[in-house]
C-alpha cells in the first residue's frame, strides 16, 4: 500500500514538473516575443522620437527664418517711410520755395503795372497843368531832382566809394531805361521830354554826395531814337557848410 501510494505521488509529480517546464517554456517564449515586440516598438519609439526632433527643429528654423525676413521686410518697409517722408518734406518745402518765387514774381509785375500807370498818369496830368512842353519838361526835372535816391541806390547797389567822376558815371550809367517802358507821348507834344524825370534824378543824388552837376537829355526812344542818352557835366566840387568848430 505504502508502495503503490509512493509510486503514484512520483507519477503526479513527474507530470507536475513536466507541466511546469512546459508552460515556463511557453512563458519564456512569450516573454521573448514581448520582449521582441518591445525591441521594436523602442526602435519605433525611437524613429518617431528622432523624426519628432527633425520636424521641430525644421519647424525652428522655418519660424527663425520666417522672424528674420519679417524683421528684414518691417526694417526695409521703416526705411522706405522714411525716405518716403523725407521726399514728401523736401516736396512741400520746394513747393512752398516755389509758391514764395511766384508770389514775388506776381508782387513785382503788379508793382511794374502800377508804376506804369502812373508814368502814363504823370505825362496826361502834366500836359494838362502846364501850357506848353518846356514847363512840363521843367517840372519833371523837378519832381526828379526832389526823388532824393542816393540812399536806396547805396543801399541796393553797395557799391564803393568813387574817386571821381568818370568813375561816379560809369557806376550810374545804365543800358536800359525803364522810366519809358508802356509810356507814349501824348498827341502835340513833340517837344515833351519824359526822360527829363532822369536828368532831375541824377542831379539831385549826385548834389547828395556832393557833386554840382549839370545833366542834359540829348536823345531817347520815345522820340524815335536807338537808344536813351543823358550827357552830364561835372561842375563843381559841394562843400559841406559845418558850423564853426565842428
């Protein structure tokens, strides 16, 4: 009895062992394949990491290249404002410069229009306060010599000192004469000499400055002449009349 109970316990427990080697085989080769499943799958972890890494780092440097250009375009879009705004500022200041020049331009061409009219208002209302061309011609060296243009000459032409006066009639001497510009002379009076306003003109500044001057009208384009001529003659040299002591 004892014998056949042994017998039967080392039956089951060969069956046991041979059981338990069996599924720890299966275990182990389960475990393998997990373990290979994983090995792949940290191979896979791996990639995607690594591929993960790529992406960012490409996304980095896509967004870096991006930031640049964008600050490259803001700096370049500040420096065409600038140069936009600085021709905007020299535009107005030429236009202002430009508005000024004509104002100026308008200024001096009314000016010229109102002296015109009244040269053409002088010689009528002259001729019809004075009887004959001889007094009209008398009055106007008058109203010249009392003209007292000494000082807005200086002060325009800034010219020198002269030290005579051959040097005093080059300085004064003048092309053109504007006083008969848009003037004509009134019908029946030939003998009318406008340019006389001149000849009172220079007399008058010269005895400022301290020359007795004689100044003739000799020829003019109101009477049909090429060119206006005035002759003068140095007569004396003016002394200033101090008192005593200074």
């Amino acid at each position: 009895m004892d014998q056949s109970s042994e017998g039967c316990t080392k039956k089951i427990s060969s069956m046991n062992i041979d059981k338990l080697i069996k599924d720890f085989s299966q275990i182990e080769k389960k475990m393998i394949e997990t373990s290979g499943k994983n090995n792949i799958l940290e191979i896979q972890l791996e990639k995607c990491t690594s591929l993960l890494k790529v992406v960012q780092t490409k996304e980095a440097s896509i967004k870096k290249g991006e930031n640049e250009q964008l600050k490259r375009n803001a700096d370049m879009t500040r420096e065409n404002l600038k140069s936009h705004k600085q021709d905007y500022k020299n535009n107005i200041a030429k236009l202002v410069h430009e508005m000024k020049i004509k104002e100026e331009e308008h200024k001096i061409e009314i000016s010229k229009l109102y002296q015109d009219m009244q040269k053409k208002a002088l010689a009528s209302q002259l001729c019809k306060d004075y009887e004959n061309d001889e007094d009209v011609n008398k009055q106007l060296n008058k109203m010249g010599y009392n003209r007292s243009l000494t000082e807005d000459f200086l002060a325009w032409s800034n010219v020198g000192r002269c030290h005579d006066f051959r040097e005093t009639a080059d300085v004064i001497a003048k092309e053109n004469n504007p006083l008969v510009d848009f003037v004509e002379l009134p019908d029946n009076h030939s003998s009318l000499i406008y340019s006389n306003l001149l000849c009172g003109v220079f007399r008058g500044a010269l005895e400022m400055v301290q020359m007795a001057v004689e100044a003739k009208f000799v020829q003019g384009t109101l009477k049909g002449d090429g060119v206006t001529e005035i002759q003068m003659k140095f007569i004396r040299r003016i002394k200033d009349n101090l008192p005593a002591g200074e």
